[in-house]
C-alpha cells in the first residue's frame, strides 16, 4: 500500500482557505494584511501537491490505461466544476433579472466581460484558461487553475507512458524550461499554462528526489527545524513583492513539499490533527464553492445598502468592500463567510465529490453490468 502524505493533505486545505480569505474584502480585518493579499500564489501550491501525488501515485506504475487514469481524473475534477458552472449560471440570470426588474445595479452589468456568453462554451469543456482569447477568471473564476490541471494530466499521462524511459527528464527540464520562458517574458503560452506547467512537472520532479532519499531518518528536532524554517520563508515570500515572484514561490514550494514529505518534525505531526485532516478533504469544494458565497454574501450587503442607505458594500479604489461599521463585527463576519464555505463545503464533498470519486473508481466492466 503506497504512502498516504496526510501533512501535504493537510496544506491543500490551509491553502484553499488562504486563497478564501484573498479573494475576501473586509474593512478593518485580517483580509487587509499583507500576507492574506499576496496569497493568490498558494495556487501554485496546488499545482506543486498535484504533481508530487500523481507521481507518488502513478508515476511507476507498471501498468497504465487512459481510459482509466481519465476516468478518475475526470470524475476526480468535473462533477463539482460542472455543478459550480451552473450555480454561476444562475447567479448572472438573478442578475439580469434583478436589473431589469428591481433597477439594482451589479459592479458588471449580468452576461457581459468575465461572464459573456462566448465564455460558456470554453467553460463546459474547460479549455478557458488555456486560450488567450478567452478569459481564463470567466464565470467561476477560481476554475482557472481547474482548466489547466485537467489537460495537464494528459501531458502527464503521456510522459508516463510514450516517454516512459524518459520521463524523469521531462520532469525535471520542463519547469526549468518554462521559467526560462517566464523570465524571458515569453508570450508562446497564456501566463496561466506557464504557472501549471511549471509548477505540476515540478512537484512531479520533487517526487524523484524523494523517492530517491525517502530511505532517510530525519530526527525529529532536525524535521522540526526545516518544517519552521520552510514555513517561515513561505510567510515572508507571500507577503513580499518583487520581480518574479512567482519563480521563487515555486522553488520554495518545492522545498516545502519535499520537507514536509518526510513527516518528521512536530508541525507534520500537528497537521496529522483532524481539523487540518478535514480542511485538507474538503479544499476541492472550499476552492471551487468560495466564489459564489462570497457573490451571495456581497450581493446581501448591496441590497441592505440600498435599503437602508448605509455604505454595507463601499467601493474603494475600485474594490467592492465589506463592512458593518466595527471592527469587531467586520471580524465575526468574515468567521461567519468562512463557516458558511466549510458549510457549503462539507455538502458538495458529501454529495457531489464523494460520489463522482466512488464512481470514477470503478472498473469500467462493473459500469457497464451497473448499467444494464
């Protein structure tokens, strides 16, 4: 039975939850703080976690079918997009209704810009972040980085298997070769295809390297001290800005990954702890659903504004904001809007993801005899 790395579960849920509070605008709280700002690169994370367990859990393989490695993967990403998708759908269509019908004014007139209706085809067939004359934050805006993982498990499939004697190098050469791209400003990909490949072959690369030294004993104090010190680079990075950035959160994100894969110090163990355990099972559904709560909670604020006259919902330097006029309360508000998220949350893993993976597990002749 292969490893199971519970602490990296454990990461994809603080981060999912990170990226939550970034796309958050909350007058007088922690939103505001520099380390919540910057924290739209934990997506890159994901990307990292993504190729160090599909490696972990594929890579050497003897032997490997695409009809079902697509299968899971599918299974794995689709179902929640797809239901997401329609959510959005609906919410332009209140939109529209609530602007014809009760003059209510939105930040983007309903089906225009991010939500055109030339971006619906792209969406379904997830292809949007891919092409640059689509809009890769469309609709739900968070599927961007869903578009990108899902083609790259092709790419990955096909190294696994066309290029099998060579694939250690594709790991290994393909981030190297993007940044070489990325710093040269290069224009052939979408800056969103740079992030994913870069990112996704390099955790599959960080998994090489682990196999390779995951014989070792690290002591605990040793793991200790390289787990606090990764996580405090990872802090300071976050919350800093400088050119290309990006490269170097992902060079620190494969450290942490490979540090954190040992398992050996005391912060690894406290991941281990259930509510970091279920933020981890749950991150899928926290990323994908945080959107929309925040549209509905958002579009509350405006009708109470409009209602009562009181600047709920203030735009500042062209940033919608929330506020209920103390600090205290803006505090309790944004624990409300994280509760409601793990609350959505915990429904769409329960019925949607959960489902769709069972599913996805199957052989495929057990889903024919199922279906006759």
């Amino acid at each position: 039975m292969k490893k199971r790395f519970a602490s990296l579960d454990a990461f994809r849920g603080l981060c999912a939850l990170c990226v939550v509070v970034f796309h958050l605008h909350i007058v007088g709280t922690v939103t505001e703080l520099s380390f919540f700002r910057g924290s739209a690169i934990f997506v890159e994370f994901f990307f990292v976690l993504s190729g160090f367990v599909l490696a972990h859990g594929y890579g050497f393989k003897k032997e490997l079918h695409f009809i079902a490695f697509m299968k899971t993967r599918f299974y794995r990403l689709y179902p929640l997009h797809f239901f997401m998708f329609f959510v959005f759908l609906f919410l332009e269509f209140s939109k529209l209704a609530a602007s014809h019908y009760a003059d209510f004014s939105f930040t983007h007139t309903p089906f225009t810009e991010s939500t055109a209706i030339k971006e619906i085809i792209p969406n379904l067939f997830l292809i949007h972040a891919w092409l640059p004359f689509y809009d890769a934050k469309s609709f739900n805006y968070a599927s961007w980085s869903i578009s990108i993982e899902f083609y790259l498990y092709i790419l990955f499939f096909v190294s696994m298997t066309t290029f099998s004697r060579v694939k250690n190098y594709i790991w290994i050469f393909t981030p190297l070769v993007v940044f070489y791209f990325i710093l040269n400003n290069s224009s052939f990909f979408v800056s969103e295809v740079l992030r994913g490949l870069s990112c996704f072959f390099g955790g599959a690369a960080t998994y090489l390297i682990y196999r390779k030294y995951a014989h070792i004993h690290i002591s605990k104090m040793t793991g200790t001290w390289l787990e606090l010190s990764s996580l405090i680079f990872i802090v300071l990075l976050v919350q800093s800005e400088f050119p290309y950035k990006e490269i170097a959160a992902s060079l620190l994100f494969f450290i942490c990954v490979f540090i954190f894969s040992f398992e050996s110090g005391i912060i690894s163990h406290c991941l281990k702890f259930k509510p970091f355990q279920t933020a981890g099972k749950l991150s899928y559904s926290i990323y994908m659903t945080h959107a929309a709560l925040i549209f509905l909670v958002t579009s509350s604020m405006l009708v109470l504004q409009k209602i009562t006259g009181i600047g709920f919902a203030p735009m500042i330097n062209d940033i919608r904001y929330l506020t209920l006029k103390n600090d205290l309360l803006n505090h309790l508000l944004l624990l409300f809007i994280l509760f409601l998220v793990l609350f959505m949350s915990q429904l769409t893993y329960q019925y949607i993801e959960l489902k769709w993976q069972q599913k996805g597990k199957r052989p495929f002749y057990q889903e024919k005899q199922l279906n006759q």
